[in-house]
C-alpha cells in the first residue's frame, strides 16, 4: 500500500483473496475459451487476479511483455492477435486506450475491469463508444481488503452526468460510510467509507501502531470484529 506515502506491506490472508476470486467466477464466468490479460505489474495486488482467477478456472493466461501496460498500441494489438476476452485497466490508462485508432478492432473482449482511480463519465461514455456490446465494470478497493471490494456494471443509458458509482460489496464484505464518532451516516451527508468483512487484510506487516490506527474495533460486526478505516 503506497497511497498515502512510503509503501507499507500489507498482511493479506489467503481466504481473503479466494472469497474475491469466487465472487469473481460467480458474476463473470470464466471458461476453457477465455483468454485473460496479464499486463499489471506483480507489486500491485490486482495482478492477483489477473494471474490466479485464470488459472484456477481453466482459461488462458495471456502474458505482456515488461512495461507494456504503458504501451496503447503494443495492447492494441496483442488483445487483437492473442483474442484478449477479459482485460484489466486503471481509468486514466484505459482511456488512453480508447484513443487509439486501433481500440475499436479489439472485438474479441467481453469484459473489461476498471479499478485503482475515479472512473469519469467521459472515459465510461467512450468506452461504450469505441468498445459498444461490451461489459464495462467499475471495481473500487483498497490493498488493505484484497483487491477490489465493491463493483458496478456500467450501462450507456446510465450517462446522466452523475460521477460513475463504485456499486455494490462483494460476497461476504460491507461497506458503512461513516461519522467521526463512527455513527452512520444520514443520505446525502458526507463520511467516510469503512470496510469489514471476508476480505479484509490482517494489517500492516510490522507496523502495530499504524494497524492499530487504521484497522479499528467494528461495532456493527461480531465481537472482536474490526473495521478498515479507507480515508475516502
């Protein structure tokens, strides 16, 4: 985790990746004929699911050569020769993507899996525009709850202007957005987001004092639950 500073490790259990890869087979269904885009770098945990969700289903894994996420046409054109099915951006990446003259050929993709920044209503709109037919789906979640936490199905008709939702929890996961006395939040009111659940990390790997800090006592969970304090 390196959003707030130096980059911090982040104790993450295996249970808490395999709930997100089985919530991921159940929504999206990867089969023999999938073919799945390694592009991310190994030190960013969506490289988890890039790797393992493939491999664990029986689909293709699809390798990119070092530093080739950066590259619009190098993707381009090995989504278009390997026949990509499922593929993995961060927005600002995503529509750089979408504006080369190549983008719209790579028809073989069905799915396309956003996350790590603010998805706009621009990117989202040319995605539909470049890319029409194809499953846009925005996925928020910080290193501390294993991978992505949350995700929403972008539709074209959902074009109103209005900032791209991060969508729903996944299995076994909930989000409160919360007060500074950690009450819940009246709609419409400003708080900040606060995950427990399955897949939330063990903490900071030999930081007691900054795991103690952000991982604090879940008064809406079980006894001796904890909650992951996002700072969003």
């Amino acid at each position: 985790s390196g959003s707030t500073g130096r980059p911090k490790g982040v104790v993450v259990p295996h249970r808490a990746v395999t709930n997100r890869l089985r919530w991921g087979q159940d929504q999206y269904l990867l089969t023999a004929e999938d073919r799945v885009l390694h592009k991310t770098p190994s030190s960013f945990d969506v490289s988890v699911w890039e790797i393992f969700w493939p491999l664990s289903t029986g689909a293709t894994l699809v390798v990119a050569r070092p530093e080739g996420h950066r590259d619009p046409g190098y993707l381009c054109e090995l989504i278009r020769e390997q026949r990509v099915t499922v593929a993995q951006f961060v927005p600002s990446m995503l529509d750089a993507f979408l504006q080369h003259p190549d983008a719209g050929l790579c028809d073989s993709l069905r799915l396309v899996i956003v996350g790590g920044e603010a998805l706009s209503t621009a990117t989202a709109r040319r995605f539909h525009q470049v890319l029409p037919g194809i499953r846009l789906v925005d996925q928020y979640g910080p290193t501390e709850a294993a991978i992505e936490v949350t995700a929403w199905t972008c539709r074209p008709q959902d074009d109103d202007g209005r900032p791209v939702p991060i969508g729903r929890p996944v299995w076994n996961t909930r989000v409160h957005i919360l007060d500074a006395e950690l009450q819940i939040a009246p709609p419409g009111v400003a708080g900040e987001l606060h995950l427990d659940g399955a897949q939330l990390a063990d903490g900071y790997l030999g930081r007691p004092a900054l795991t103690a800090e952000r991982f604090v006592a879940n008064p809406y969970g079980p006894p001796g639950s904890r909650m992951y304090r996002t700072g969003d």
